[in-house]
C-alpha cells in the first residue's frame, strides 16, 4: 500500500503471500512506525499495544477488487510522523 497525497493505494489478496494454511489469506507483512526519528515495529493483530490489520476498505480502496488497505491502530496519545507496510509477494 502506498499513500501519497492523502490518497491510498489499495492491495488485492493476489499481491500478498500468505503465511498461514488457515482459511483466507493471512497476510506476510511487517509494519513499523517512525516517531521522533525512532523506528518500531508494530505486530499484527495484538491484545495490547499498537498493532496493526489488513482491512476491507470499500471507500479509501476503490481501485482494487478486495478494497483492502492497511490499519494501525495505536492507543498512544503521541502522533505517528511515519507509517512504513512492507508485504512479501507471492
């Protein structure tokens, strides 16, 4: 997923690997944010903390046919100054 401008560019399930025999596509992504010059990952999916999904987006991802797009979601207070996804392809 790339964003420039405000706009985001959606992906579609055939550009992702998928890293798990379950049902669907679970996605092989790493995410990282960059606050203050400091780069940290952020997990898929966690209990606690940042984290982030791949999500239906039908609205923000209207190039695609899956409208998926990439969440973090992030309960600190402190504002996120970059958002880095990286997905492998199949």
């Amino acid at each position: 997923m790339r964003e420039r401008a405000g706009r985001t560019a959606g992906l579609t399930t055939t550009q992702l690997r998928d890293s798990s025999t379950e049902p669907g596509v679970q996605p092989s992504c790493t995410v990282t944010v960059e606050r203050d010059g400091v780069e940290q990952p952020v997990p898929l999916g966690s209990a606690y903390g940042p984290c982030f999904e791949v999500a239906a987006d039908a609205v923000a991802c209207t190039g695609t046919s899956d409208h998926l797009r990439i969440v973090v979601h992030d309960p600190s207070t402190r504002p996120i100054a970059i958002v880095r996804a990286r997905s492998e392809v199949p």
